[in-house]
C-alpha cells in the first residue's frame, strides 16, 4: 500500500465509495430472535436515534464503514494539497530574484 499517494488517486478512491452513511449502530436490547439495533446520528444539529431492523445491520454497517473511510480519504486529499501548495509557495520564495540595492544614498529628512 502507498504511504503517501497522490491526490489523483485519493479522489478515485472516494469516488469508488457508492453507500454511506454518519453515526453509529449500537445494540439496545435482546429478544427471542435476537438482537435490536438503534442507529444515532446527528442531523441538523441534533442527535437522531432510529430502530433499525436485524435485516438492514449489515447494509447499515457498510454504509457507516464507507462515510467512515471517505472522511479519511478527505483528511489524507487534505494533507496531499496542502503540502503541494506550501512546497510550491516555498519554490516561488527560493526563485524571487533578490531586490536591487539603489546606487544613491538614502538622504533623511529632519524632523523638525
């Protein structure tokens, strides 16, 4: 696996990432068929809790899983773009051609 790859390829990677879905999927109780399941997320500022059923966990799960590694891949996007722009800010520093010194003395002005 590349350790620092390039910028072209983390956005393919988002792109391959079809379902997502925030927040979290926990257990809130046992019944005779099994376990109930709760889905939280926040949504315009609030938090928003909803029953999910057993049939849709695994769906759920991967849609989690893939918000989750799409904002990794942003972060990563993030840190590739910036160290790019600071290297090339840093080249246009090294290549400014240093400024002309003037020939003639700087005359002062009293201030008087």
């Amino acid at each position: 696996m590349n350790v620092n790859p390039p910028p072209e390829s983390l956005l393919q990677a988002m792109a391959q990432i079809q379902r997502m879905d925030r927040g979290s999927l926990s257990v809130i109780g046992q019944g005779p068929e099994g376990s109930y399941y709760n889905h939280q997320c926040y949504e315009n500022g609030r938090n928003v809790s909803r029953y999910v059923p057993r049939e849709q966990v695994v769906e759920l799960q991967e849609a989690i899983e893939g918000h989750r590694r799409f904002q990794h891949l942003v972060e990563q996007y993030v840190q590739r773009v910036v160290q790019k722009t600071r290297a090339e800010r840093q080249a246009a520093l090294k290549k400014k051609p240093p400024r002309p010194s003037s020939s003639s003395p700087k005359i002062r002005k009293s201030s008087s």
